[in-house]
C-alpha cells in the first residue's frame, strides 16, 4: 500500500518526543512502510528538529542541554540513514499540481473542519502521489484525509 506520512508523524518517529513510541509500534504493526519523502518534507522535517533544539535551549535545565546538539545530530543522521536504506522514498511532486489541489480541498473543508495550509497541502501531496495510506499526528490533518477517501491513521495526536 502506498503510504504518506505527514511531518508531525515523521517528527516523532526520528526524534523522541510526546508520541514517538505510539509512532514508532505503528510503523512496526505496518510491517515498516516504505514512506513518501518530498522536499517539503526534507525541508518541514530538518527545521522542525532544529526549531525543536532551539526550544529545548530556552527551556531545559542547564545541566541537560550539552544532550541537545547531539539529540539533533542522531535525528538528522537517522533522516540520512533511512534514505540510504531505502525506507523513507524520495520523490518529486509537481508544486503545481499539488498547491493546485490543496486549494481546492481548503475551498472544500478548511471553513468546516479548520485546516491550516500544511494541513492541506500534505492531503493534496498525499493525493497526487496516488498514496492510499496516510499516517499523522494530526488530528485536523487526519479528518481531512479521511474526508478526502485516504485510509488514515492519527497516531501520537496532537491538536492542530
């Protein structure tokens, strides 16, 4: 089955937070999905790792934070040793076509269900890559997959 993961369900699968291990045993229960990997992705999932240590620096107690860079580092390593095994798939999406197709699901949905753009434009993504899974963390994100026909499972929630 084709599988798109949006990136709050990649965030918590290659970096341990609130849900990782809810992640983690549905990859497993999945028999390990080879994933959609796009450049948003690429570019949504690096930040996000590196938006995630810039907090961790204001907020952790000063004796943990030295544990910081090299929690970022594993993340990013993990994102580079999955490529190489062939786990998380890169593809190219006609940018186009999808923001083409995440407007009309925002014309359709965002005023009923509160979509943010992400939110939509993963669906769209999702949609033109002929995925029939969609996994997330989203609950937002997962009732506009289902709305669009996508088998979705929201795992590890977080509220939109």
């Amino acid at each position: 089955m084709r599988t798109y993961a949006d990136t709050s369900f990649l965030a918590k699968l290659v970096a341990p937070e609130a849900g990782s291990e809810a992640v983690v045993a549905e990859v497993r229960r999945l028999d390990h999905p080879r994933l959609f990997y796009l450049p948003l992705h690429a570019l949504e999932l690096t930040n996000a790792i590196r938006q995630r240590a810039f907090h961790l620096r204001r907020t952790a107690p000063k004796r943990e934070r030295a544990f910081i860079p090299r929690e970022r580092d594993a993340s990013l390593a993990r994102i580079d040793r999955w490529l190489a095994r062939g786990w998380l798939l890169e593809v190219d999406l006609d940018l186009t076509d999808a923001i083409a197709r995440a407007r009309a699901l925002s014309a359709h949905h965002t005023e009923r269900l509160g979509c943010r753009v992400f939110d939509v434009l993963h669906v769209a993504c999702a949609l033109a890559l002929g995925s029939e899974r969609f996994l997330t963390a989203d609950a937002v994100q997962g009732t506009l997959a289902r709305a669009t026909g996508l088998v979705t499972r929201v795992i590890g929630r977080t509220e939109g």
